[in-house]
C-alpha cells in the first residue's frame, strides 16, 4: 500500500479499529471453518492474524496524531512479536502455545484497559475499549490458567474470542465514526 492509500485508510477515527474487528472475524471463522486442522496451521493462523493486528495498531499510532498514545503502539508491538515468534517456532507443543497466545492476550488486554481509561475524558464510548480489554485480559488469563487444554479446546475458544473481539472493535470503530461526526474528538 502506498503512504497516500495508509493515510487515507485511517484518516477517518475508527477505520483501525474496524480493520481489527473485521481481521478478528474472519480469523475466528476460518478457525470454525477448518476445525480439524493441523496445530501448524492453527499456529501460523495466529501469527499471520497477530502480525496483522500489530501492523494494522501501530499504522494507526502513526497515521492518527490526534488519537496518539503509547499504549496504542505497545499492544502493536506484543501482537507484531507473538506473530512472529508463532511462526518462527510452528512446532511448540499445544501447551506452549496456549501460554503463548495467553500471554500476548494478557498483555494485549491490560494495555487495552489503561488506553480505554487514559481515552475515558475525551471519548464517550471508552467502555466498550475497556470491556474489550478486560475480556482480552479475562481469555489471557484463563488460557494461562489452563494451558494445558485439549487443543481442540484452545482452538475453539480462540475462535469465540476471536470472534466476540472483533464484534466488540467494529462496534468501538463505528462508534468513533459517528462520534467524529457529532462533535468534536479530542476536545481542548
């Protein structure tokens, strides 16, 4: 994509986060879609999906100055590193990978909640950002918890969060469309 298609992309507040959703969905479903597959497809599934998710966070650190925050750019960097490590190491056992997926959720959500409370004076729908965080932070910790689940287990659960996730940015996402329209973002 050239610089001129990514700023326009995300000029609008919320594209990112309807990308995300959109990208959460579709992970979920293809995971529904293809339940026997092999661990190694399941894996790179996840790395290609956080790697994506992490580029699409850290696009819009960049691309959004008014709606910068650091904590945008963190959760992007954890999601761009567990994809890769998901990928470079596709052979881990089902255990590794559910502390591996339940540690980029863990962290991914508690940075959600600390955005959502930092974005709470300047944007009204900050709830729906805090409840995303906190089921993000909820599924890390079980996944953690439990590591070592059947992976049939660990894949359909990954799935549903996936899923309810990506149902939860689409409506953060629209929800700052809408807010863009009726008053100002970022109040001064």
């Amino acid at each position: 994509m050239s610089d001129a298609a990514d700023r326009k992309m995300f000029k609008t507040p919320g594209t990112a986060l309807i990308v995300r959703g959109v990208l959460a969905i579709v992970f979920g479903l293809l995971i529904i879609a293809l339940p026997s597959a092999t661990a190694f497809v399941v894996i790179v599934m996840f790395g290609v999906f956080a790697i994506i998710d992490g580029i699409t966070s850290v696009a819009h650190y960049f691309y959004d100055p008014a709606g910068r925050s650091r904590w945008s750019i963190v959760g992007g960097l954890i999601s761009i590193a567990a994809g890769i490590l998901a990928i470079a190491l596709p052979g881990i056992t089902a255990a590794a990978v559910g502390v591996l997926i339940g540690l980029w959720a863990l962290v991914l959500g508690l940075s959600q909640i600390v955005l959502s409370l930092a974005a709470r004076n300047f944007v009204s729908n900050w709830g729906i950002w805090f409840l995303t965080g906190l089921i993000t932070t909820v599924f890390g910790i079980f996944v953690l918890v439990n590591p070592g689940l059947g992976f049939l287990s660990l894949v359909w659960m990954l799935a549903g969060f996936a899923i309810v996730m990506g149902l939860l940015l689409i409506a953060s996402g629209m929800g700052l469309r809408k807010l863009a329209h009726t008053e100002p973002l970022y109040g001064h």
